[in-house]
C-alpha cells in the first residue's frame, strides 16, 4: 500500500514536472516569436520620382512623385530652396491620382534663379518618415543655347515615325509613373514635369529633328479630386522652322511655327460629354525641348482646367 501510494505520488509529480516543462517551452516559444516580430524591419513609405533636370526662368515648376506605402500616408512635403545654406521652403503636395501627388515651385522664386535644389519627404501614419536626396534643377532661358550652323540636311521623319505605340490612360487613373520622364517613375512618374513659357533670343537654327519624351497632364473639376496621366510625345521641328506632333494631344494631330526658340500650339477634343481645350508652349534648350501645358475642360454640370508639363530630346 505504501508502495503503490509512493509511486502514486512520484506519477504526480512526473505529471506536474511534465507540464511545468511544457508550460516553459512554449514561453520560450511565445518569446522567441515575439523576439522575431520585433526584429523585423519597419517597412518606410517608397518615394518613386523622375528628377527634374532643366527648367525655364520665370516658370513654375511641377513636381510629382508616386508615394507607396505599408501604412496610410500622413502627408508628403515638397522643400525647395536657392541656396542649401538656407533653410528650404516648405509645401504640402496634393494628391492627383492613385498614389500621386504633386506640388509646383512657384515662378516668382524663379525669375532671376540660376537654379532650384529640391527633395521630397513622405510620412505615413506610423511616423515613419521617407527623403528623397536633393536634387539640382538647371534654369535656363531659350536664348542660353547659343546658335549654331544649319545640320540637318535630311527630310525630317514622316511625322509619328518615332511615335511610342503606347498611349496614355484614362483620366482617374496614374498612367505610367514608374521610372524615367515620369513614367514613373521607373520613368517618370514623374513623373518629369518641367517648366515652360517664351523667352526672347536670337533666331536659333539648331533645332529640327525628332524629339521624344513624355507629357503630365491634371485635370481638376470642382467637387472632384485631381487626376494625372501621363503619356510619351513625339515632335517634329522641320528645316523650315514648322512644329508638329500626333501626341501632344492624344489622336489628333497638330502644329505651329517656330519663333526663335519658342512656339505655341493648341487643339481640342471631345470625349465622355468633356469638351477640352488646350494650349502647349514649349521652348528649345540644349537640344531639349520643355515646356508647359494649360487648358479648360467643360462637362454638361462642370468647368475645370487643365495643368501640366512636358518634355523631350533628341
């Protein structure tokens, strides 16, 4: 009786042994796990932009990025600056489409600037706080390139030649934005919004060519958030001083003079019961042309405008 009482005991105290060290193991477990979620890096909003290389004295210039992030983003703040000595001006970016946000640096900072540094800042609401590096904006004036002897002997291209098969996408939506000339931004995302606008200098004839690259434009109706999209352009400046492009405004082709460096064109459109009107005037330099896009739009209800940049080389 002792005896089986004694092993009865000494089975209890294995039972009570065995779940004391079943107990522990899955403490160790439950802080070994909670070792390795705090070991996990905190994810920071991804700031996707095209740098802005060149812009013209005197004009605004538009600045998108496309933001991601694990969390909710908080706020996203342009800093731009004439001197890195001095502390950089601040302004809230607004969204402009699914994940895209913009903000303008101001023309009257511009006119007389030999350059704009700037950098972009997103946060989310975790606190976690994103910064692009600096980046350096060249502002020029048509009349900085210096003229140079007639090249181009050849016919310039049939016009839409070296044309992107792509087209844009639908308003509402980010077009491209994923990395170069804002495609974003892996094009250009710009996104690449550049300034634009007339600046008087002597006759240049360096200027015929095909030139590529992409446009951004936003479109804002009263009462409705702000949509971008952004598409690749194709123009043509021919040995005679004439400016043409398929892709300006999307389907339709349209064309100008040159007036030193400068020229104007517009058109319109009509799609989804919006009558658009726009106006592109763009200027040559170094090789580039960049410039500005403006323009109305009218609904049956509602009248908004239009905003925007492009760009493109040689």
């Amino acid at each position: 009786m002792f005896a089986a009482n004694l092993w009865d005991g000494d089975d209890e105290m294995s039972k009570s042994f065995s779940g004391r060290m079943a107990g522990g193991l899955w403490a160790l477990l439950g802080l070994a796990w909670l070792a390795g979620q705090g070991a996990k890096p905190v994810e920071a909003p991804q700031v996707t932009h095209d740098p802005i290389g060149v812009a013209l004295r005197g004009q605004p210039i538009t600045v998108l990025a496309q933001i991601s992030a694990a969390a909710p983003v908080k706020a996203v703040t342009l800093h731009y600056t004439l001197s890195k000595d001095a502390s950089p001006f601040k302004l809230a970016m607004q969204p402009a489409g699914p994940a895209l946000f913009t903000g303008t640096i101001p023309a009257a900072l511009l006119g007389s600037a030999a350059q704009v540094a700037y950098y972009i800042a997103a946060a989310d609401t975790r606190e976690v706080v994103t910064e692009t590096p600096w980046y350096t904006v060249q502002i020029k004036g048509a009349a900085d390139a210096p003229p140079a002897p007639l090249a181009i002997t050849t016919p310039a291209p049939a016009l839409g030649a070296a044309a992107s098969e792509s087209k844009g996408g639908a308003w509402g939506t980010t077009a491209l934005i994923a990395g170069g000339a804002a495609a974003v931004v892996g094009a250009g995302l710009y996104f690449a919004s550049r300034g634009g606008g007339s600046e008087g200098g002597g006759a240049v004839t360096n200027v015929q060519g095909t030139y590529t690259g992409s446009k951004t434009i936003t479109l804002t109706m009263p009462g409705q958030p702000a949509s971008s999209a952004t598409t690749p352009v194709t123009i043509i400046i021919d040995q005679s001083g004439n400016v043409y492009s398929d892709s300006l405004l999307d389907g339709h082709v349209i064309s100008g003079a040159m007036s030193g460096g400068n020229f104007s064109l517009s058109g319109s459109s009509s799609a989804s019961n919006l009558v658009s009107h726009y106006t592109f005037n763009g200027s040559v330099v170094d090789n580039r042309i960049v410039g500005t896009v403006s323009g109305s739009a009218q609904s049956p209800t509602n009248a908004g405008t239009y905003a925007g940049s492009f760009s493109a080389g040689k």
